[in-house]
C-alpha cells in the first residue's frame, strides 16, 4: 500500500491527486490521506477542495490502520509539526523505507518502486503526469461555474485576454502569518512589480490589442500599482469558498501571466488555447539552482 497525503491549497491539492493517479495507473495499490483537513484552521486556504470543485470522490479516505507503519505516524505528525515550526526536515528520525518526505521540487522516479510507503510532499513536477496528461485534463473538470463566470469566460474567448494573477501576502494578522511570512521569505519568492511590468511589455509587443485581467489576493495593492484603465480590469467577485472560480476563469483566458503560486500554475496548464503565451517568474524557489521539472520548457521565463 502506498498512501499519498494531501495537504495545502487547491492547487497542491491538484498536483498530490496528479501522483496518486499515477500510482494507479502503474496498477499499485494507492490511497489519499485527507486527515490533515479534518481540523483544519487555517484560513488561508480553503480546505480540502478537489471533491467539490471537481467532483473527486474516490478512494478519498485515509487507510492506515492495518498499515505497517501505523505506530510510526503518530511520531511522525509530530515531527512534521516542529519540523514546519522550525524549517527542519520532520521525517528526521523516521524510517526511510516507511516515508519519503520531498523537497521542493525534485523528481522522485523511484517512489514507484517502494511499498508500504507514506508520501508526503507537494510533487510538483508534470513529470509524474506526462504520460497520461489527457486523462489529468478529463480529471479537472470544473463541476460548478456560475452564471456570471460563465459569461465571462465566453467573452474571454471572443478577445485576446490576458489573465495576470497578483498573490501578495502583506498582511500579518497572526503568529502563524509572521511564520509563513518567513518561510516565504528564506525559501520562496513573491512575484514584484518589476516581474508584472516586464510581462504586461512582453504581452503588448507579442498580442495585438490585448485585454488584461487581474486575480489577485489583495486588491488594494493592485489598485495603488496598476492603472486600471483601458485595456485592464479587476477580477474580485469570487472569494471564500468559490474562490476556484479564479482558475477556471484563468484557464479560459488565451494567454497567462502568472505567479508562484500552484493556483496560478494550474490556471495556465489547463489553459487550453493552441496558441497560449505562458509567462512565469524566472525562478520558483529561492533554494532551488533550477527549477527541477516545475516550468515547462515552453514557458517564459522573466
């Protein structure tokens, strides 16, 4: 038995279902931990998504108590809380054979030949889904869409839209942001001004008459950085639990300018458009010397 933990926002969520399919399609028993959502307090995502946004309801349930590692994962979750509180590794002192915990964004062929394993991770490598890729886009089917998101999608199509996703994360209103602002800070990147500048002139000398449309997290700091005037326009009705509306409609958009951000990276993969224009920012992870499999070659990289 291999066991695949979902953890994280919808977009992490995506990639994990993306792993666990490939384990199935390789004919290796497989199952989803979803345990970390049952106590979930963390409102900056919005839980456990995949069943409501894309009607996944499979083989969803967390099958341990017969596993040979059953006592393990107690300590285990243990170690994951202090290894997350202090930037550690939280399998430490675990048995490798039992658990593989990734880091960033390598590409890992071999957990494929490892039993009775408990993955955690984000694997966020199209690697792992590049053989059966129609299937993952079969997989992603958006469930419910509203009216009104609907009509804009129909409209995206008819110009040449631009979705330009804007994720800010500002505003410190617990312990817990302080500790992510870190993380963010000696780990990740927040995509600037500077990035979103050069991409808009990217856009404009490659797309005739482009219109863009702005996502984003925060929409105060759009408005004092952007004039949003002419050919540009604020997208800031989905919020909260219809917050996926977001990647659906970026999805539909012709071209993407994106952060970093899975959210933002799924928005453009499942961009359908044959003859889409991907722009990301040029590094994922600060860590990270390159981006292991996360960008796909025909992005642009500014």
């Amino acid at each position: 038995m291999v066991v695949v933990k979902l953890k994280g926002g919808l977009g992490n969520q995506m990639f994990q279902y993306c792993l666990f399919l490939a384990f199935k399609q390789k004919n290796i028993k497989v199952c989803l931990d979803i345990s970390s959502y049952s106590n979930s307090t963390d409102y900056i995502h919005n839980g456990f998504e995949l069943s409501k946004v894309f009607n996944i309801n499979q083989n969803l349930d967390c099958i341990l108590i017969s596993s040979p590692f059953k006592d393990e994962l107690k300590f285990f979750k243990t170690r994951e809380y202090l290894g997350r509180l202090f930037f550690s590794n939280p399998n430490l002192f675990l048995k490798k054979s039992h658990f593989v915990e990734e880091n960033y964004s390598f590409y890992y062929s071999y957990i494929f030949k490892k039993n009775n394993t408990y993955l955690d991770g984000y694997w966020q490598s199209q690697n792992y889904f590049s053989d059966f890729k129609n299937l993952v886009i079969n997989t992603f089917e958006w469930s419910s869409i509203s009216p009104r998101n609907l009509l804009l999608a129909k409209q995206f199509s008819n110009e040449n839209s631009i979705s330009m996703h804007i994720r800010r994360y500002d505003k410190l209103r617990t312990f817990k942001d302080l500790l992510y602002k870190l993380k963010l800070f000696f780990v990740f990147r927040v995509a600037d001004k500077n990035y979103y500048n050069k991409a808009i002139e990217y856009i404009n000398f490659n797309v005739s008459q482009p219109k863009f449309y702005i996502f984003t997290n925060n929409p105060g700091w759009v408005r004092s950085n952007f004039s949003l005037k002419n050919n540009f326009m604020l997208i800031d009705h989905n919020s909260g639990d219809n917050s996926y509306q977001d990647m659906f409609l970026m999805s539909k958009c012709k071209h993407n300018i994106i952060s970093i951000s899975t959210f933002s990276w799924w928005s453009a993969w499942l961009n359908q458009y044959h003859k889409k224009i991907i722009i990301c920012p040029s590094k994922w992870a600060l860590k990270l010397k390159k981006d292991f499999h996360t960008i796909p070659n025909d992005w642009i990289r500014l």
